[in-house]
C-alpha cells in the first residue's frame, strides 16, 4: 500500500508514531523502504551531507530532482518528501513551477520553510501537499542554535503553526525547539507534526540518515548514532589496500579461467605472431 497523507494523519490521529529519515539515493530507498520507514526526506541536508557544500543555500533545484529521481526508483510505499531548495520559492508562481517539477520527478509532496502565507496558498491551491516547517531554519539560519527557548519568540512559533495549519499544510516539521514547546504545538495541531531535535511529544521523528549510520564524524545531541560507519568503512578500506598491495587479493575465489584447449590455442596464436 502506497503511503500518503491521509495514512500519515491516521497515525496521529491513532496516536501512533510517524517515522521518516533523509534518503538521497537508490540503494538507500531500498533499504528504508524495506525497514518500514514511514516517509523519506530528500532534504537540502544533501549538500552538506553528500555534496561537500558549505551549507544549505548552495544546493540548486538540479540537486534535489537529480537525488529525487534516485530515491523514487527504490521506493513503492512510502512517502517521499522534497525540499524546495533555498532560493527556489521567492514568489508563488515560481514556487509551483518548482514544485511541479519535483513532483513530476517522483516526490508526494514538497516542504518550504518559515511561514510564507502567499506561497503556501498559492501551492495549495494548485492541489500542491505542502510540508511547513519552523523552528531553526537552515537555510537562513547560519547558527544552529534552539529556537524557541523565550517566551515572545515560542509564541511566535505557536502562531505561526497555527498560521500554516489554517492554509491547509498537511504536516509541519518542527526543528531544534524545546521538548515543551514541540508538545504543545503538537497537542493543539491537527496535522501530523514531526520533531527534529525537537523532542519526544511531536507525532513523529526525522533524522538524517548519514547520523544515525555514523557516517557523520561528530557527535550531535539531536541525533543517536545507531551504528559506526566511519570505523566500519575505514577499516574495510584499509584492509582492501592491504590485500591489494600484499597479492592477497584478488584470490582464486575471485578469477575466471580460459577453458585449457581455448587457453593453449591463444598461447600458440600469440607465439606465432611473436616469432614473426
């Protein structure tokens, strides 16, 4: 069953936990869409964790279409989510054209931050699922510092939420807020919400999958780091060079041979050209 935003509402609604993660190729999807990921994120999070970018407002709508693409060959259930990358959704009319071409590339629904009233009506009208999200916002915000620690600037999130709830966003991410201020946006929020380093009461969890994998070679408090893919990795590399350099690989296990009469009719052919 192919999920979409009426099943993710279900979850919330059943009080059962919404799960997604980043995903940004083909051999990925597979796996997550086998593990029961509920949504993937092909989020602007590829360039600083795939592409080598700096930071967020370096990556293009070409990025994200050409990872989207990749995803959507591995993926039947679940839901996919692009980004509209920054700089991307500076009026509604190119807004939707944006749009129109991630979704044509395979993405379910797209996600834009901060509350941008006139884009997202204009996206929704032109039956666009949009994802709204607030909180820290990366690609225009440089420090990666919670928001919402104070009372004025948390009751700016709760009306801005409210805000993008009554234009009809489906979901809203909320990112690196306090755990108290990501409990009472949920409570008072029919749509699904979904935490990022925003605590355990929103009515779902995103991680980038490079850091739940360790592939990330730095701790973050947001994340839990399920496994050590950069000592995994290593090891492996450096054990292949070994290999390679001491004539332990490539081994007979890992050859293919000439049948003997076809091997000796190309040594005498070969020799007969030599002595020539």
């Amino acid at each position: 069953m192919k999920k979409n935003s009426e099943y993710l509402l279900n979850k919330k609604q059943t009080q059962q936990k919404i799960v997604a993660l980043t995903c940004y190729d083909y051999p990925t999807a597979l796996l997550e869409e086998q593990a029961g990921v509920d949504m993937m994120f092909v989020g602007d999070s590829v360039g600083t964790n795939i592409l080598g970018y700096q930071d967020e407002t370096e990556v293009t709508m070409d990025d994200i279409a050409h990872h989207l693409k990749a995803v959507r060959r591995g993926v039947n259930q679940s839901y996919i989510l692009a980004d509209l990358p920054y700089g991307s959704y500076e009026t509604p009319q190119q807004a939707l054209d944006n749009a129109k071409i991630l979704i044509s590339h395979g993405a379910d629904g797209v996600k834009l931050e901060g509350v941008r009233e006139e884009v997202v009506k204009y996206l929704i009208k032109h039956n666009v699922e949009v994802c709204g999200h607030l909180g820290l916002l990366p690609q225009t915000q440089q420090k990666k510092i919670v928001q919402g620690k104070k009372f004025e600037q948390a009751k700016e999130l709760i009306a801005g939420a409210a805000t993008l709830e009554q234009l009809g966003i489906f979901m809203l991410v909320l990112e690196l807020i306090p755990e108290e201020l990501g409990q009472i946006i949920s409570q008072n929020s029919k749509v699904p919400t979904i935490g990022i380093g925003s605590g355990r009461f929103t009515d779902g969890q995103v991680l980038i999958v490079n850091d739940i994998l360790g592939i990330t070679p730095y701790k973050l408090k947001l994340a839990k780091k399920y496994q050590d893919y950069q000592t995994l990795t290593l090891d492996t590399i450096e054990k292949y060079r070994k290999e390679v350099e001491q004539q332990v690989f490539p081994s007979e296990d890992n050859v293919r041979h000439m049948a003997k009469d076809e091997l000796e009719q190309l040594i005498a052919w070969v020799n007969q050209g030599t002595n020539k």
